[in-house]
C-alpha cells in the first residue's frame, strides 16, 4: 500500500476535468478493498461526501474531482484494472 500512496503523491498533477461515474468509483474502491473512509482520505473529504458521489447524490467538481480522478488513475494504474 506504501507504494500506492507513493505513487498518488507521485502522480498528484492537475487532471482534465471529466465526469465521474459512481459505479466506477465503487468498482475502483472494491478493487483494492479500501473502505469509503480510505478513499474519502485520499481526496481530502469526509466519509460521507464521498458516499454521496459513490451514490450518485451528488457530483465532484474542481480541486476535488482532480484529486479524485489522480487517485482513480493511480490506483488503475498499479492495479493494472
């Protein structure tokens, strides 16, 4: 896991903003069996707003959504999923 978060930190460069789709977040989660608490840690935000993206509530826009997508890609790309 240390290799991952070295890789986040790593890979931690402004993204081109683009839509998240929340099945995808949790198919990402799950990939690795990190919990919602784990990956809200990551991007910065409370367990709970993460929830609501996974959902569909509501949606990640800006600062947020480019953490969000660096962590997405990076776990994909270690994972190779």
């Amino acid at each position: 896991m240390s290799e991952l978060l070295a890789g986040l930190v790593r890979g931690a460069v402004a993204r081109t903003a683009r839509r998240m789709d929340p099945g995808e977040l949790r198919r990402i989660r799950l990939s690795v069996l990190f919990t919602q608490d784990l990956m809200a840690g990551l991007v910065g935000v409370p367990r709970a707003t993460y929830a609501s993206w996974e959902t569909g509530r509501h949606t990640p826009r800006g600062a947020r959504l480019s953490e969000l997508i660096c962590v997405c890609e990076e776990i994909q790309r270690q994972t190779g999923t």
